[in-house]
C-alpha cells in the first residue's frame, strides 16, 4: 500500500497543482465570494475580468463554470490556447487573430455539440444550412479529423461522450469539412463562391459572431461563453507582465465585441498584468473581480479536499500526525502558502514527501516532517519568486526586522550606500517592506525600519528555530486588515514605529 493509503486516502489528494488535471474539483471547490457574479444570467449576457495572483484558482473558476454551463442553455468555448506562426511576434497580434480563434472554437464546439443531439439539424433552414457550410469551408475547411480532435480536448466543456463520437467516426486524415457536408446534409459552396464570401467574411468577423449566435439560438442556446484562461502560459508570454497584456489588449479594449449581442466574455487574468488594463484596458465598462483569499477559506478548501479523497475519515491535515502540536498545522500551511491554493496542495505534498524519507510504512506523520518540509518547501518558493541572488541574501540576513544600518555594520561588513541598492530591489521584488521608523536611534533624523513581510522567506531567515517555536512566538496579525505578521517583538526598539506592512496603519 502506498502512504497515501497507509493515511487513509483512497488515492494521493495532492497529485496536481493544475486545475485542469483535477477530475474531482467539482467536489471540493470553494467558490469566492464573487462566483454568482461571474456566472451571471444568461438572459442577459455580460463580461467580466478577474484578476489573480498564479496558483490562486483562475482555471478552476473556469472550470466551474464550464460545469455550471452544462445544464444550462449556454454554449460556453474555453479558449486557453493561443497559436503563433514561426515569425509571429506579439506585436503582430490584432483583433482579427482572437476573432477568427474565437469564431473557429465556437463553430467547432456547437457543430460538436450537434452530434449529441442530431434532431437539432432539423431547426435549420435552408439559408442556415448554407451560412454553416460557408462558415465550415472557411474556418474549418484545411482541418483534417486529427487536428480537429487536437482542438476538441481544448474545449473542456464538451462532454466525454461527444469526444467519443468524433473518435470513432472520423478518422485521422479524414477531412473534416468532407464529413461534415456528408453527415449534416450542408450544401457544398463551389471554389468561386466560395473566394468570394471568403472574402466577404475576412471583413466581417463581428457579422460571423452574431451570424453563429443566431444559429446558436436554432440549436437551444441562449447565451454563448467565452472562457479566456492562461493568457500568461503561452511561448509568446511567459513570464512576461507586459507581453501577457499586449497578448489579450486588441480583445479586451474592443467593447464592440463585448457589445455583441448573446455573448460574455469571461477573462481569467494574471494580477500583475493590471497596471497595463488600467492604463490600456477599459475597466470602467467590464467588470473586475480581485481573487484574494480568506485564512477561514483556504482552510475549507483543504479540509473538503481531505475529505473527498478519505471518504470524510480525514478533515483537517492536523490529523494526520501522530502528536498533538502546539500549533494548528492547518494554520502554519495557510500562513507559508502565502494565501495560495495551489501552495497550500504543494507545501502538503512537500510534507509527506518528506515522511516517505523517514519511514513510509506509518499511518501517522512524524511531527518533524512539518519543520523539515517547511524549509525546503520555503526555499523553493523564494528561489523560483525571487531568484537565485535574492534566495542567498535571504539565507544571510540574520532577523526580520531591520534597518540599513544594521545590515551594513552586522551582516555584509560593508557601508550604508552598498546596502541601500540592494533593499531597494528586494522591496521591488516584493518580500521586504519599508514598515515604519526608528526615532530612537543616534542619527538626528528618523531611520527607516524594513521587515521580511513573506512568510518564506521569513522562515528562512528564522530556519534554526523549530516551526512550532517560531510560530507560536512571532505569528500576529494586523487587526486592520489581517494581515500575517512574522516578528520577533524584541527586535523593535524603543523608538520604533512600525506599521503594518500591508495596510500601512499602525502596528506597534
């Protein structure tokens, strides 16, 4: 048996980070507080943007609206592939290039979706027929079966049984235009006419989207979805903020695509990408939602996740280890995920990887495996956030709390001015703040005091003081804005101001 097992799990509940892999999700999803708003009413179709730190649940919200969608009648096309030529650049990247995307995964995922319900066709006029061939021919007109079956497994909302139609009736090589003049009774468009309308189309992309939701409706539909995810995943993009916006830009500024009538787009957005919508964008006329997660829900997340995977035996992770600790476990994984779901799936994996190299024949942890986990895990997440030379800056500096002074004279030997450049990039990078002032001090004027707000790298710095301790002894909030705070209270002097370093209001 494996650990998992040994633990009481029926399988291994922290086997993915992607959302997309999860074949369960729909049994433990937290929706945030936003998600009705999201869904909306599809009588009424409306846009809308949310906006997330990576790893806080973009895609899974996607998917559960893809699954929110399935009984409703809403065609919903999740686009979270974005193709590029050899020379394509993001810079060449128009409105043209999402609409044709976008009317090529609609058109495939409605005519997919007639396979399911072939009585559907009969809805269709003459004039219908004609418009969906002419849309077939040119959208999908060099498709051949396999390429088309490539696309359908990016189309999460379809449903099982639909892939398997398609799998089993149209070979590889097949053309899939072909099949479709056969198996849908469309008229075939000779190659004049069909230049012609070509053309036609290739200056009316918006008439197209309207002219499929107009066969939409013929078919049951009363609203169509536009899912955009993993805007920031591409080749094109990566971990590029500013790439990742002009990526969506033509798409998301255009608000007579967003006008058109039947749809919602439905962005899922990387969060540093906002200070280019705002300055670009139009978020006064699509509504934004902020993915921020509660302590109080994260903890649900994880105990309904435990649960489905032990058939209710197992609720909390504090359960799982053979003593009582002085501190809740649920509570420590929170704070060191830095409020991240997909953090809090891998610092629990981290944790029984770390048992199995103890002893992986037991049926409780050993409490160690939380202090041993928490350090590599920590490591991990300061190196990939922050990089190699910020991780070694980390692993030297000796407290939490600190001013430039105190650097200079104790950690790197050196003059105020060498260290100053390097606080600087670390507050740019995001893990240490600037939280207040030293009045107390010898020099005539306030110094700046600087805390290590990640609780990462806050471990690192305090990695020789068992977990427990180090919790127990330093973990406060800010009773503003409940914000975790890490500080030994001992290193701030009697002149210190210090405020929180999230909301900037006083702390000591």
């Amino acid at each position: 048996m494996s650990i998992y097992n040994n633990l009481g799990f029926k399988e291994n509940p922290f086997a993915y980070t992607d959302a997309d892999k999860e074949q369960l999700i729909t049994e433990y999803f937290v929706p945030p507080p936003y998600f009705e708003a999201i869904q909306g009413d599809y009588k009424s179709p409306s846009s809308s943007v949310v906006m997330a730190p990576r790893g806080s649940g973009k895609t899974a919200q996607r998917k559960m609206i893809e699954e929110w969608t399935k009984d409703k009648p809403i065609l919903s096309v999740t686009i979270d592939r974005f193709e590029f030529g050899a020379t394509q650049t993001i810079e060449d990247v128009s409105l043209p290039y999402h609409l044709k995307s976008i009317i090529t995964n609609t058109l495939l995922s409605l005519i997919f979706w007639t396979s399911e319900y072939p009585d559907t066709l009969k809805n269709l006029s003459k004039e219908d027929k004609k418009n969906l061939s002419m849309l077939a021919h040119n959208y999908l007109g060099d498709l051949s079966g396999g390429q088309a079956k490539e696309i359908m497994s990016s189309l999460k909302s379809l449903p099982q049984k639909i892939k398997a139609f398609w799998s089993e009736n149209i070979g590889f090589l097949d053309s899939l235009v072909n099949f479709l003049l056969k198996n849908y009774d469309l008229p075939e468009i000779d190659l004049p006419s069909l230049k012609q309308e070509e053309k036609k189309l290739n200056e009316s992309y918006k008439y197209q989207l309207e002219l499929l939701f107009e066969l939409s409706k013929k078919f049951g539909f009363q609203a169509i979805y536009i899912l955009l995810d993993k805007i920031d995943e591409t080749e094109k993009t990566g971990n590029d903020q500013l790439a990742s916006y002009k990526l969506i830009e033509p798409l998301i500024r255009d608000l007579d695509t967003h006008s058109l009538n039947g749809y919602a787009f439905k962005y899922f957005l990387w969060d540093k990408i906002y200070p280019f919508y705002l300055k670009g964008g139009r978020p006064d006329r699509i509504t934004q939602h902020n993915l921020l997660w509660s302590r109080n829900a994260l903890k649900a997340m994880l105990s309904k996740r435990l649960s489905v995977f032990s058939d209710g035996k197992v609720t909390t992770f504090s359960q799982l280890f053979t003593a009582d600790l002085s501190t809740d476990v649920d509570d420590i994984i929170i704070t060191l995920s830095g409020y991240s779901p997909r953090n809090v799936i891998r610092l629990c994996d981290e944790i029984i990887a770390e048992q199995t190299l103890i002893d992986s024949n037991v049926s409780k942890l050993d409490k160690r495996t939380l202090d041993r986990a928490s350090l590599k895990y920590s490591e991990k997440i300061c190196k990939e956030l922050y990089g190699e030379n910020a991780l070694k800056d980390i692993k030297k500096i000796d407290q939490e709390l600190f001013t430039i002074a105190y650097l200079a004279s104790n950690v790197y030997k050196t003059h105020n001015n060498s260290v100053r450049p390097k606080v600087a990039s670390w507050e740019k990078k995001g893990f240490c703040h600037n939280v207040g002032n030293d009045k107390g001090g010898k020099s005539k004027k306030p110094t700046q005091v600087y805390f290590i707000s990640d609780a990462r790298a806050n471990r690192m710095i305090n990695s020789k003081v068992p977990i427990e301790e180090w919790i127990k002894s330093n973990w406060m909030t800010c009773s503003h804005c409940d914000a975790d705070v890490l500080l030994d209270i001992s290193l701030a002097g009697d002149g210190y101001e210090i405020e929180c370093w999230r909301c900037n209001r006083n702390l000591i």
